[in-house]
C-alpha cells in the first residue's frame, strides 16, 4: 500500500536521527526498505516472529517489531540494529509512527476507492453512510462534482496537478474512474455556491494554460445536498461535458443547468433524428452545404435574423445576402427570415451536428 520508496525515505530520516539501522520486510521475509550495508537476518527469523504471539522480539541482536493497520492486520515487520532498551525504545517508536503512516496511507486509499464506487452508483445506499461515518466524511454538506477534460495533458498528469490544486482542502476529492477525465467532488462553503463554482473551474483551467485551443474544459452539475446523491451531479456533469463537446465547443465551463434546448436533443434517440434530418433537407445534409452558406447562416442567426446587420458585419449587399437566403430556401422550402422556419432550421443543424458526434465516436 505504501510504496518502497516512501518507506525507504522514512526510514532513512528515522536512521538520521537516531543513529540506528532499521529494515522493514513483509510477513514473507522480504526486505522492502534497508538502511543496513549488510543484515545478518533470514526470511525465515522473520517468518517464525510473524507466527509467534509477541509484538516485539530481540533475535540475533536485533529488535523485532510487528507493524499493524487500524484493522490489526499485521503489514510489515520493522528490524531495528541492537538489543539494548535504548534500540528497543526507539524501535518502538519507529514502529509506532510506520503504524500511522500506514494508517493515513490506508486511509485515503479507502476515501479514493469510496469516491469511485460512490461515482458509479456500486455502493447500497446503508453503505454509504456507514462507510463515510467511518472515513470521518460528512454526509450532510453541500456538494457539486466536476470534470475536468484535459487536452494536452496525459490523464496522470492532469490528476497530479488537479491534486495539488486541492490538496490543502481534505474536504474536497479528486480521482479518476477512467484514463480520459479527472473527476473533483467540490465541497462549497460559502452562501454564494454560483460563484465559488465557477472561480474553482476557473483555478482548474489556469493550470494549463491555452495555447490555441483550450487545453482543458470543466462540465458541473447541479449541487446536492448529501453524499447520496453526489453520484446524480456525477451524471449531470458527464452529460454537461457531452453536450458542451457538441454545442459549446468554444467554452470552457459548462453547466448543466444551462444546456438549453441541446439537452434535449442530446438525449434524442438516433432513428429519430435521422427521421426528422430526412423530413427537413430531404436528400442534403447539412455537411454538404458550402462554406458560404454556412457562414451565411451562422452571422444571420448571430444577428438575430437582422437582414440589414447581418449583410453590414459580412460586409456584402443586402441584395447578396437576400440572394442567399432564398437559395437557401429553395434547397430546404425553409424561409429564415421567417421566424418558425429559422426555429425549425435552427434545430435541425444542432439535431444534424449530434449525429455526427455520436456518428464519430461511434456511440
């Protein structure tokens, strides 16, 4: 659970002000951290020490000593050089501080793994309270999970940086359920949840910085009220980043309380979009309009279906653009300067780009 190396460190800095060589092994003998030259110890000492009822043990010279978690599960044996009450003292408090350190390690291996099966709905909701009472997490605060989409970044590297971000707040987590997304449960402590929301993905975006395109893009849910329900937010937050991906390419947060009408398309069955996509263009797509058109038809819609604005900002005659316009109107029998027909364009080209998503990352 804890790594050698972390051991090794520990043991070196214990060694450093003690004057004394430690060894830890496993219950096998093996030696997992060393600050002897040379031990005259055998795996099988060890293994007669794990299987006799004694906590410590003077063998050969050397003190013994049985390192156990916060479930007595015996982990690792700790060797101190000596057999004197002074090497025995100090091995005893050696042994006492490996014994937290295992536990804390512990500890948030098991805070880690409950976050993730809390995410996934894997936990009877009698577990959750009883596991959250027993890691000494809240049930009742206020809480909103987020996911961060790295784009330059390496999934490790992005959860190490996010980690860092947070580490100074042991309410809020941060993990990973798979090798795209980091995932932040934020709990929020002030009565202004909106904006604290949105300085927190706003921190999460400066730690990588832009360079063209955005580097990383932060979807929220809504916020709950109780650790029950976090794994909604986490449903809520992954359709805001799916949704975001299709509609709102160029923002980088979105909330799922502001998805608009593409909520709804998103949640569209694929026959049914085709269906409706057929009924509209008949036997064009939308992809297949050229790039005028589609520029034609974006400023029309940014401006409001203003003929006027619309022709000045693409710096053309309002004769052209009318000209376009009832091209356009030929090829589809959809009039945009009438207001139901620009409203049943409208969603036939967000209908259109969702299949397309759900078409390129063959869903």
């Amino acid at each position: 659970m804890i790594s050698n190396q972390i051991l090794q460190t520990t043991i070196e800095g214990l060694k450093n002000i003690a004057r004394i060589d430690f060894c830890i092994t496993d219950t096998e003998g093996k030696a997992l951290a060393s600050t002897f030259d040379t031990i005259e110890i055998d795996d099988t000492d060890v293994i007669a020490f794990v299987s006799s009822p004694a906590d410590s043990q003077e063998i050969q010279g050397y003190q013994f000593f049985k390192v156990y978690d916060d479930d007595d599960q015996l982990e690792y044996i700790l060797i101190a050089n000596g057999g004197t009450d002074d090497v025995y003292i100090i091995g005893k408090m050696a042994a006492y501080q490996l014994t937290n350190l295992l536990i804390a390690y512990k500890e948030r291996f098991d805070k880690d793994n409950f976050v993730k099966n809390l995410l996934l709905d894997n936990l009877l909701l009698v577990d959750i309270f009883n596991r959250a009472k027993k890691l000494h997490i809240n049930t009742d605060a206020k809480r909103v999970v987020m996911i961060a989409e790295t784009l330059s970044e390496t999934n490790t590297v992005a959860l190490e940086k996010i980690r860092e971000e947070f580490n100074t707040d042991t309410h809020d987590f941060v993990t990973a359920v798979d090798e795209k997304d980091v995932i932040i449960i934020k709990e929020l402590t002030t009565n202004r949840m909106a904006n604290e929301i949105v300085k927190t993905a706003d921190n999460i975006i400066r730690l990588f910085p832009s360079a063209g395109n955005a580097k990383v893009r932060v979807a929220y849910g809504t916020v709950v009220d109780e650790i029950k329900d976090v794994s909604r937010s986490y449903k809520e937050a992954r359709m805001a980043l799916d949704v975001g991906k299709i509609f709102f390419r160029d923002d980088d947060k979105i909330s799922y309380d502001e998805l608009g009408i593409g909520r709804i398309i998103y949640q569209l069955p694929i026959p049914l979009c085709k269906m409706f996509i057929n009924e509209i263009f008949k036997n064009k797509t939308p992809d297949q309009f050229d790039e005028e058109t589609i520029t034609t038809i974006d400023k029309f819609f940014e401006n409001s279906l203003n003929v006027s604005e619309t022709s000045r900002q693409l710096y053309i005659h309002r004769n052209t653009l009318v000209y376009r316009l009832d091209k356009l109107q030929k090829q589809t029998g959809l009039d945009l300067r009438i207001f139901e027909d620009a409203i049943t364009f409208k969603i036939a080209m967000m209908v259109a780009k969702y299949m397309k998503y759900m078409e390129d990352y063959d869903f």
